[in-house]
C-alpha cells in the first residue's frame, strides 16, 4: 500500500505541475511591481545571486531584445504593456526633447530635467530612464560611443542610417538604449534596470523602446489617451463674466490653463461623460458670450476654431471652415487644436462643441481623427448643473469667432 499511495502522490504532483507553473508566471508581474514599491525585500538577496539565477533562457530573450525592436514599427498598441494599469503606463511628450515616449509612471514617480533631456526615476534608484536630444551629432559616432561607455557588456546592437538601438549589461543592471537621427540632430531614450527587476522591467522596457517615437509628426493624429507637455484647444465663451466650456480631456491635469490674451483659468467642474468642463477666467468682463441654438436639423455645419499654432504657422486667429454633421460625426474632420471648437448652424447659433478624439488604432497606422458634436442642449444641462444659465443676448453671426478662444494647457 505504502508503494502505491506514493506512486498515487507522485502522479498528482506532476498532473498539477503544469498549472503551478503557470499560476507563478502569472504573479510574477504583480510580484515584481510591489518588490520595487517595497524594496527591501529585494535588496536583501545580492546582485551576483539573482544574476546566477537568471535562466538562459531569459538571457537569450533579453539578448534579442534590439534586434527585435529594430524589426518593429513604433505604435502605440503594439507598445502597450499588458499590465498598463499595475503600472501607471501614459505616453507622453518630453517638454526638454520634444520626444513621444511611454512611461511606466508607477515605477518612476520621480521627475527631474538634465542638461540634455528629462529623468525619471524609481524611489530608491533601481530604475532609471533618461531623454536626450543633441543638437550637433553623428549617429555612428554616438552608437560606437554608447557601445564603449564604462562596465557595459553589449548582448544586442544594430545600427541603421537613421536609428540605433543597443541593449545588454551595465555593471549588475540591464540597459537599453534607443536613439534616432534627422540631420544632424539626435535625439534618443536609456533605460537602466537592477537584474532583479527584470521580470517587470523586461517587457516594460521593451514597450517604452517601441513607442518611443523621436521626431513626432505634429500634424499627425495624437496616440489615444496621450498627455502633451503642452496641449492647445479651444474654449467657448458661454457668459460675459468669465463662464467658458471646453473639452474636459484637453484640460486634465493641467498645472496651468491660459487663456490668452486674458490670462490664467481654472477648472472649476468636469463631466467626463460628456467631455465638458467648465473654465473660469477672474477679473474679466464684457467677453462675447455664444448664441445657444436647438437640434440641428439640416446637418449643415460652420465650424470656428483656433488651430494648434503648428497648423497655421503660429497664427491665434479664429477661422471657420463648413463642414455636415453625419453618422460618424462632423465630416470632414478639423485642424489639429480645433478640439473644443464651436459648430454653428445656418443661422449662426451653436449648435455645439467640437470634440476631437483620436480613432482606434488600426495595426501599426493611426486612422483619421473622430470628429464628434456636443450637442448645445447637453451643454446647456451641464451649465445649468453648476448653476450657469447662458446670457440670453444674441450675437450675430459674424461675431461668432469672438466667442471663441484659444487654451492651453501645460502639464510639466
């Protein structure tokens, strides 16, 4: 009996083994995510054993990691991790370099600037991720110069006329490093990580060398859910006072909403739902609030807005352009920084907000930007949710461009 009830056990343990394993591969995301929030737990095993410990396997993997980067087209859904949410994953706009990365902002809660870029770090170090931007440099040069910098073992490396990228072991931490040319201007991203981390950091740092994009298009259309450094919109004037509704994403997490040429706002409320948010402005008066209208029935569209400054060669005039309200939203789609733009029918009265949102995104290419309308009756209910009831004087309809006012929000 004794033999067979071991040989009983023993068939268990191996029937079971397969869905262990991938219990523990499961966690080990989430586990390596609270090590570095907790740290000293993972300090308290040396560098050299978590190095003896590393399988092959993995070596091999992370050994590919630039050649496999290299293979891929920057996109924002091929660069997302998994886990985005565990992380605190944004793409966002370097303000110093003026490169598009994305950032685990969980792991590297600590923000710095350097004389050449931007520093994010992790609480106690362990991770590490820079920008630069050069502007008088040689690709070659600075790829043969990265290769040869102090204690580094390179795994991976490619070289191509417009782009580098190069990954293996610093001292007892992994790097990455990814760089990009156009002329004579480089500008690039370095990820350094302790070995220990690297069941998250592997694929996080994967994620950030793909998206990673240097020379951003700014006529192209924003990566959903991207956070500028910088972000132009628009803001309709809905009293005399000071009272302006604008799209509650172009003014999230702003450190500073201006107006001009008023001046500082603030957000004094937000409907996510209908993307509305209420601006303020202090000590202004006789503004030229917008004329409300009802349902556009002929679908017929005047759209006025202050394009992004990119778009019209720094200019902050208010144009129009006539557009239709269809199924899919306003046809066709407007300028970049016309988000928050005001829709007027034919007879020259709101009939509502302009809201810019990126489409999904379609492979490796981002589709055209959705265009949708807030209705003027949805803003009305959000006005008067806060108490605001739009001024009742009508504006004619050439003086609808002066209800129209161009914000921006800096978020750095």
């Amino acid at each position: 009996m004794g033999f067979k009830s071991a040989a009983i056990i023993a068939g268990v343990v191996a029937a079971c083994a397969p869905a262990l394993a991938l219990r523990t591969h499961a966690r080990e995301p989430d586990t390596a995510v609270a090590a570095l929030q907790n740290p000293a737990g993972a300090a308290a095993e040396p560098a050299n054993t978590a190095r003896r410990r590393r399988p092959l396997k993995a070596a091999r993997k992370h050994a590919s990691g630039a050649a496999s980067i290299a293979r891929q087209e920057s996109g924002y859904t091929e660069a997302m991790p998994h886990f985005s949410e565990s992380i605190g994953w944004r793409l966002t706009e370097d303000r110093m370099t003026g490169a598009r990365l994305g950032l685990p902002e969980k792991l590297v809660p600590r923000a710095s600037t350097t004389r050449s870029g931007s520093r994010w770090t992790s609480a106690q170090g362990q991770i590490q991720v820079e920008t630069f931007r050069l502007a008088e440099a040689s690709l070659p040069a600075l790829f043969e110069e990265e290769k040869k910098a102090n204690r580094r073992q390179i795994e991976s490396s490619d070289l191509k006329s417009d782009s580098f990228v190069i990954s293996g072991t610093q001292g007892l931490k992994y790097f990455l490093v990814r760089a990009a040319a156009r002329g004579s201007e480089v500008r690039g991203m370095s990820i350094l990580y302790d070995q220990a981390t690297e069941g998250t950091m592997g694929p996080v740092a994967h994620a950030m060398a793909t998206a990673f994009t240097a020379f951003p298009d700014p006529n192209a259309p924003a990566p959903p859910e991207l956070r500028r450094a910088v972000e132009y919109g628009n803001a309709i004037v809905v009293d005399a006072g000071g009272d302006l509704i604008a799209p509650a994403h172009v003014t999230a997490d702003c450190r500073i909403i201006t107006v001009p040429p008023f001046g500082h706002a603030v957000r004094l409320a937000a409907d996510q739902t209908g993307d509305l948010a209420l601006i303020h402005l202090y000590g202004v008066r006789n503004l030229v609030p917008v004329q409300f209208g009802e349902d556009n029935d002929s679908g017929d569209l005047t759209v006025i807005g202050v394009a992004d400054p990119l778009a019209q060669a720094g200019s902050a005039i208010a144009t129009g352009s006539t557009a239709h309200l269809t199924a899919r939203g306003i046809d066709p789609a407007p300028k970049p920084g016309f988000s928050g733009a005001a829709a007027v029918d034919t007879h020259g009265v709101l009939a509502g907000m302009v809201d810019v949102k990126p489409a999904v995104f379609a492979a490796n290419a981002p589709a055209a930007p959705a265009a949708a309308l807030v209705p003027a009756a949805t803003i009305r209910a959000f006005l008067r949710a806060q108490g605001i009831v739009p001024d009742a004087a009508e504006t004619e309809h050439a003086a609808a461009a002066q209800s129209v006012l161009r914000i921006i929000c800096v978020r750095q």
